[in-house]
C-alpha cells in the first residue's frame, strides 16, 4: 500500500534541464515544490573530479552518466508490421539518469530552431503548394511563433552562459553571425570561443563558395561570467572531454552550474533522488491530476499530493508517463485518432570527414559545439522547389575533441585491424577533423510512441514502443545537404575524405543524437495536439508537460535552446495565467 | 534469469577490484597465489609484468586455452610492428579478461528480460547470452573448429592462417553454432580497440602504448593558451589517471596535469 504524504503545491518529474528551472522559478515564488528524480544526487563536487572526469571507458564507452538499462529501457520497430524488441545497449540515443539529467553529459551546443520551423506546415503551403508535403506527412505548425518564444530564448541563453555572435539583431542582418537566424532582440551573452584550425580552414572554404559562417553557438563559457541567477562560471580550458562527459570545471551549462546552486537554497524546494515515478493519480472523473505515485530505493511506495504536477522527465517518459495515468487519448495510427504518442521525430544526422596528410590539427583539443557554421541549406533557407523535400540543416565543423576509442575515423577502405589500420590511424588520429550535419525530420502518420504489449520494466510496468523510420524526404534532404558540405569539405583541400550522408533504415544501433522529439505535442487543436500552446494537457489542466516532447516535428538544430524557451513560455503561462486562475488557459 | 546470489556477490567483489585499478591485479587483492591458480608463475609474472609496477599482471577469469586465444588474437587484430607494441604487448588480453568478470561482462547495466526473438539487424543486440558467455561460448567452438581443420588450437596457427580464420569471422564465412561468427568478431575488435586505448586504469594500453601510436596525450591539461595555435603539433608525454592520483605529476588549481611537451614526436 502507498504511503500517502503531505500535499504540496507542486511536484516536479524529473530534475534535469527543464526541471530545475521550473522548480527554481515556482520555488521562487512562494510555492511549496517537491521535484523527484528516479536517479542519484551528483554535482561537479565531489562527482565529477580530475583526474577521474577524464576516463574515455568509463563514460563514453560504459555510460556511467547515463539511463540504467537494466531497470528500463524502450522497444523498438521500423514499421508496425514488426516485434517491438528491447533495445538492451544504448546507442543510437543517450538519455540521462540522475540529477541534471542529460544536461550534465550534453554536448552544449545552443541553437534556436528557425521562425520557419514553427509554421512548418502552414509556411510550406503557403510556397511550395500543398502537393509538397508527403501525404502521409503530418507535421504541424506549434501554435506558438518564433516572436512569441523570443525573449524566454533570451532568458535561456543568458542563464545558460551561451557564447555566439548574432547575425539578425531586431531585423538588422550583422556581419560575422548567422544571416539566416530569426531576430535576436539582443547579441549573445557571451563572446564567441577561440577558433581552431579546422574551424579557420572550414571558414575560408565556406567564404570561397559564398556563404556566411559564423560560430556554433555554445553553452560553455569564453569567460568568466555570471548569470541573472547570480551564479558565476569558468572560462572553459578545451580540454576536449566534453560531450558525454560531465565538467570537472563547471564551464559547462547544466542545471548543476546554473540552477541548482540558487534553487537548493530555497527551503521552499525539496529534493527527492533515487525515486522513480510511476504515475500522475488523476480524480474519479479524469479531468484532475491528485498528485503522483512514486517507489523509492527500498522499494517503497508513496503518494505525493499536488495542486500543480509537471511532467519534466524527458521526451520517453513524458509520453509514457502520460500513457501510464490515462492523460490524454492515446494515438492509434490505424485509426488516425487520438494524440498521445502522435508525431515521434528523430534527427536525420550525416557527416563529412576530411583527411589530411600535410596538416596538423591537435584534434584532442576543442569543447562540446566548438566550430564554425553555416545556415545557407536549413529549413527554409533555400528554395525547395523541385527538390523533393523540405527541411534541412546546419554544417559545422567540428572540434569537439577525438578521444581515441571512440573517434579516431579514417579513409574509407582502410581495414578496420591489423598493420594497415594500425599505421593509418598513427598517421591520421591527429590529421583530421569532421563536418557535421544536424539534418531535421518531419512527422508522418507511422511514427509514434505508445506501451510494449510484451516486454516490462524493473516495476513492472509496460515499456514504451517506439516505431520509427525516416521516409524519403530525409534521404533526399540528407543526400543534397551533404553533397553541399561535401563541397565545402572539397574547397578545404583534403587529400582524401568521405561523405555520409544519412539513408537506408533507421537503427537503433550506432549512436545518432539525443534529440528525440513528439509524443505528446503542443498544438491549437486537441484532435491533433496533446497539449495546448502553453504545454498545458488539454485533458487534465493541472499537468503540464515540459520538454521536446512538445516539437511537432524536428527541426535542424540541436533541440535544448528551444526547449529551454519552451520551459520558460510556460512557466510565464503557469505564473501569470494559469496560478492567477488554475483551468484550461487556452482556448 | 535473475542472477544467483553467488554471481552477484562475485560482481560486487570484482567491482571493488576494478576500483582499486591495474596496481593490484585481481588475483593477488583475492588473496590468492598466482602458483595455485595458473601453474607456471614465473612466465606469466615475465608475460604480464607492467613497467614501473611490483607486481605482475594476471587473470581472474579467463580459463587458460581462453587465455591463449584471446593474446593471440588481439595479437593479430593490433600487431606489434615498426609502429610500436601491438595489443598484446600492452596487456589488451588483461583487460578484456577484467571487463567480462566485471559489469559489462555480466550486462549489469543493460535489459536483460526475455523473450529474445534474433529480430532485424536495425534492432541491435538481442542474445540472451551477456559478453562473458558469448566470449566462453565462441572462443571454444573457434579452439574446436581449428582443431578440426589443423589439429591445432587457434593460437598455435602461423600468423596467416589466423589472420584469415578471423576474416572469415569478420565477414560471416566462418559461422559458428552458439552466436554468429560476425557478432563476435565485432565484439572482440571493439573490446580491443578499448583495451588498448582506455587509461591503463582498466589493465590495458601498457605503458600508454596506445596514446602514444596516435599522440593523445590521455588525461587533458588546460588548452586555451594552444587551441588557437593553427598547424602546430602539441606532442606532450601522456597521462594517465594513476599519474595524477599518485603525483607524478604537477597539476594546475582545476586538477589538470602540467603536460611535458616533447620537442619532436617519439
Ligand atoms: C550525448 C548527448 C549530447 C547532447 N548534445 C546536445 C547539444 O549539443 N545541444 C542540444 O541542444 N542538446 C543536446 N543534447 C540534448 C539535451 O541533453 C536534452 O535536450 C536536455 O537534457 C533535455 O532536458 P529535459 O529536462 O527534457 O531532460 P533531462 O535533462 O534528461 O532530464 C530528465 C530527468 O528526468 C528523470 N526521470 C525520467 N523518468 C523519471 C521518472 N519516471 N521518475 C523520476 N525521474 C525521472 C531523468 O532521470 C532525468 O534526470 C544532448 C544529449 C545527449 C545525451
């Protein structure tokens, strides 16, 4: 039998990125806030000290930052004519497990998705004619704009120390930023980082083909700073453990050096570790969320009563979550009815790797997202006509720092062991470096999420199915995208390279990204949004469900800008709108 | 499926072994004598002996024909040549004997439940056996097969003829009963290739033998006096994690090492 604890006025699922800003700002305000987190307490000390910070085995190979398999997982298909099977390593994707979530092992890079990518639908129409989108295409327009999520995106960039330089200030295009970009109603932050060698050839090989680079946008700090919460950073050292790894410096953005140091003050919080949530309880008539049923590390059960339940677990268990506590009308793709678990995307990444044999590049050295960028074939950035698709990405370079198990690429045809693979990688483990694309994804009809009839977590409980492929769109994007950085690639003057671009199957094996989106997402009509624009469940207004969960579709950017604007759009809905009168806040 | 009392007992002492690092290798923290467990100490103190340390490197897990093939294959997959010790040389079979003891041999971290279907090649690993019992189980049928076709066990092959027993592995010609050839093949390159350039930590990459080969120079110091530096090799003596725990070398007020450039690679 659970237990049954004292209300509170908020419960928080999940503290990572989106969880301890919601937690912060509600604690703030007076509010009795309780956030729970299935996994351990860490933070840069003692956790994530030299020189233990720096074991390649440990983290990027063993996971140790990361969602405990054996306790759960997800199912996976390419299509519903397949078995779902438990994706028993992690690959293709990262998800965190323990304070900070996935904020403390990302990899920084801090891009707002475009104006065009939240009218994805409505703006393709509008240029191409409807016949451009696949018919069984069912990406949708946010129900919020660029302009409205602007100044939370601010707010993110600022508490998150972001380093860049702007290229559309208030309409007016500025030289050295990104052209391309939405209007910014300020610069950045923070300066840009320093610029490497690859970064400086991709630069000059772009120029030479006419386009605009400008540098990655990056949560890691070029100076020492401190953020409107008042909590101050390190300069970053590039010392190339970062992605996959936790800061040893704090010089990372991460709910751990910019957050928490504020909200674990307040003794309006409270903190919950190893307490894994099971369901949100709703009242007899479904329209009410009681509070949440979770077990700790003894195997306990409780039950937290709230007011107010935010979901902040991250895309998979926002959705089941959701699925698990009947919120919502689960989607049925047969059907097509229902929205929980509806519009599942997954980026389309591919790269270019360019060889060198009379260049030297240090290509140990470099931070999360250092490099440099160009915008010219993202969303709609390009006339799509007669192409075939729509969407695209940005390409970088990228100087993230090669440690050696992981990346050490080399020409296509070398052998994999043996002496010829020996000497070639001598050769080339330094003389390299990569371009990278982060291609989008539209939604389509096959796509979704939804509970495993089979295969059950360490509670018990069914995991959650994914059934997901790219379609033809992301083939034909990815190959035009990549021949186009090819070309860049080209103008750099490699002696050999390969290009990658991204076809054939999704699989769930070779690590892709992190930047899983949908599910349960945000819209203006309930028949085809699981929340309303304010990330607020249409079913059950007391649920609020935070995270890329709510992406209709997925963009070509790194997903954490945007979402961190989405966290703060809501948080100024939940203050000014739904506390002032608690209901449904949109029409 | 769930794991015995005895295995679980084993894993957490394994663990604690790990913890401790390549300084005490498994068999001496145990407690026990090298003598009783594997014979000839003398050899295998000469084999296994890391530089610069008292005691000698030995298993704790692999039987000793699994010892053998295994040195000899990783002694094929990365060969001591002109370049520089191979994988064998740098004690890449004593790691991977640590790591199928510890948690990544018993999938400690990973979902375990059945029912296991193959399923499609999209859809990753779905054996229900864990790393250590593919590894028993495929080493002894590749011993068998080759005793078979040569009357000799793997490692005593010539260099050639290993060389293409493990191709055909890698290409799925050479198909074995209990798991595919080609699933352990890639399990075997991949375990190497982390033996030998993981910190020595973890038992392999002896004498930073695989830092050295690439020049990585391991644990990082600070690079934002280099970074910007364009078309300059940054060639500095590696460190490893136990050089910093055991001071061996200056550190900076973050904790990262004070590299020792050197003034031209090797
Ligand atoms: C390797 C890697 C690299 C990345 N690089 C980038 C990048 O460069 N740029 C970018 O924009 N994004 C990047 N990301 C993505 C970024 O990390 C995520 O977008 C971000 O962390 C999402 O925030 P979140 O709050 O939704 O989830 P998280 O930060 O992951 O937090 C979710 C938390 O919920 C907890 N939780 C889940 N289920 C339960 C439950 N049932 N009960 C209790 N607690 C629960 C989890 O343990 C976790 O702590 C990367 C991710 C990874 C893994």
């Amino acid at each position: 039998m659970a237990t049954k604890l004292k209300p509170v006025d908020v419960v928080v699922i999940g503290v990572g990125v989106t969880g301890t800003i919601l937690a912060k700002e509600l604690a703030e305000s007076g509010l009795k806030v309780v956030g729970i987190e299935r996994g351990q307490m860490r933070d840069t000390f003692p956790d994530f000290q030299m020189p233990n910070a720096h074991d390649e085995l440990k983290y990027q190979r063993r996971h140790d930052l990361m969602q405990d398999l054996s306790r759960e997982t997800l199912t996976f298909r390419n299509n519903n004519h397949e078995t779902a099977l438990p994706m028993r390593y992690l690959g293709s994707f990262k998800p965190g497990e323990g304070v900070g979530g996935a904020g403390v092992h990302w990899g920084t890079q801090t891009w707002r998705f475009s104006p065009w990518d939240f009218e994805t639908r409505s703006r393709t129409i509008a240029r191409y004619g409807k016949n451009h989108l696949a018919e069984d295409c069912t990406s949708q327009d946010w129900g919020v704009t660029y302009e409205e999520l602007e100044p939370h995106f601010d707010m993110f960039e600022r508490v998150y120390w972001v380093c860049g330089k702007a290229g559309n200030l208030n309409g007016r295009i500025v030289p050295g930023g990104n052209p391309h970009e939405g209007p910014r109603s300020r610069e950045y932050p923070l300066p840009p980082l320093k610029v490497t060698h690859a970064a400086a050839l991709f630069t000059k090989a772009a120029q030479s083909l006419g386009y605009k680079p400008f540098p990655t946008p990056v949560s890691t700090p070029s100076m020492v700073y401190t953020n409107p919460y008042g909590v101050t950073m390190n300069a970053c050292v590039y010392c190339g453990y970062c992605e996959g790894f936790a800061c040893e410096m704090a010089s990372k953005g991460s709910p751990q050096t910019t957050v928490m140091p504020v909200l674990m003050k307040n003794r309006y919080f409270e903190l919950r570790t190893l307490a894994n949530v099971i369901r949100i309880n709703l009242d007899p008539a479904k329209k009410r969320a009681v509070g949440v049923t979770y077990v700790d590390s003894r195997g306990r059960e409780f039950e937290q009563p709230a007011e107010l339940v935010l979901l902040a677990s991250y895309v998979f268990n926002n959705v089941r979550l959701m699925l698990q506590s009947g919120i919502g009308k689960p989607y049925d793709p047969v059907a097509n009815t229902g929205v929980v678990g509806r519009n599942y995307a997954y980026q389309t990444p591919s790269s270019v790797n360019l060889f060198f044999d009379d260049r030297h590049f240090n290509s140990f050295m470099g931070a999360g997202g250092l490099g440099m960028a160009v915008d010219e074939f993202n969303s709609d950035n390009f006339d799509h006509a007669g192409l075939g698709f729509i969407g695209g990405g940005f390409i970088r370079s990228v100087s993230s720092g090669s440690r050696p198990i992981e990346v050490r690429p080399l020409p296509s045809g070398t052998p994999r062991w043996g002496s010829a693979w020996k000497k070639a990688t001598a050769h080339y483990f330094n003389r390299t470096f990569g371009l990278a694309l982060q291609g989008a994804c539209q939604s389509y009809r096959g796509n979704y999420l939804d509970l495993d009839p089979t295969y059950r977590d360490a509670y018990g409980l069914p995991l959650l199915r994914m059934t997901f492929d790219r379609h033809d769109n992301e083939h034909k994007m990815s190959v035009y995208i990549t021949n186009k950085a090819a070309e860049i690639a080209k103008a750099a003057g490699p002696s050999k390279m390969n290009v990658n671009p991204r076809t054939g199957r999704y699989t769930i094996v070779p690590y892709q990204s992190t930047h899983n989106t949908g599910g349960a997402v945000m819209g203006n009509d309930p028949s085809t949004s699981a929340v309303n624009r304010y990330l607020q469940s249409w079913d059950v207004p007391n649920v609020f469900v935070i995270g890329a969960s709510a992406f209709p579709q997925n963009g070509g950017y790194n997903p954490t800008d945007t979402v961190g604007a989405l966290t703060y759009w809501a948080l100024d809905a939940i203050k000014n709108r739904y506390l002032k009168r608690p209901g449904p806040i949109a029409a | 499926m769930g794991e015995s009392e005895n295995s679980s007992g084993r894993r957490r002492f394994l663990k604690s072994v790990a913890a401790v690092g390549a300084a005490v290798p498994a068999a001496a923290a145990l407690g026990a004598d090298p003598h009783t467990h594997h014979g000839h100490r003398a050899e295998l103190a000469q084999a296994g002996r890391v530089k610069g340390q008292a005691q000698p490197q030995v298993y704790g897990w692999m039987t000793r024909p699994e010892q053998a093939f295994i040195e000899a294959a990783v002694a094929r997959l990365i060969p001591a040549d002109e370049l520089g010790p191979g994988a064998k040389e740098a004690g890449v079979s004593y790691f991977i004997d640590q790591q199928l003891a510890g948690a990544y041999g018993t999938m400690a971290r990973n979902y375990r439940q059945g029912p296991w279907p193959e399923g499609t090649p999209q859809q990753g690993y779905q054996s229900r056996l864990t790393p250590q019992e593919i590894y028993r189980a495929a080493m002894r049928e590749i011993d068998a097969s080759c005793l078979s076709r040569f009357q000799e066990p793997f490692h005593r092959l010539p260099d050639a003829e290993q060389d293409r027993m493990l191709s055909e592995l890698e290409s799925g010609k050479f198909a074995l009963e209990s798991v595919s050839g080609n699933f352990f093949f890639g399990l075997l390159l991949a375990n190497t290739m982390e033996g030998f350039f993981a910190d020595p930590i973890y038992g392999g990459n002896r004498d930073k033998a695989g830092w050295k080969l690439v020049g990585f120079p391991g644990v990082a110091a600070s690079y934002a006096d280099f970074i910007d530096k364009h078309n300059v090799p940054y060639n500095a003596e590696p460190v490893s994690i136990a050089d910093v725990l055991q001071h061996k070398v200056a550190v900076d007020e973050h904790g990262h090492p004070r590299h020792v450039l050197l003034s031209k690679k090797d």
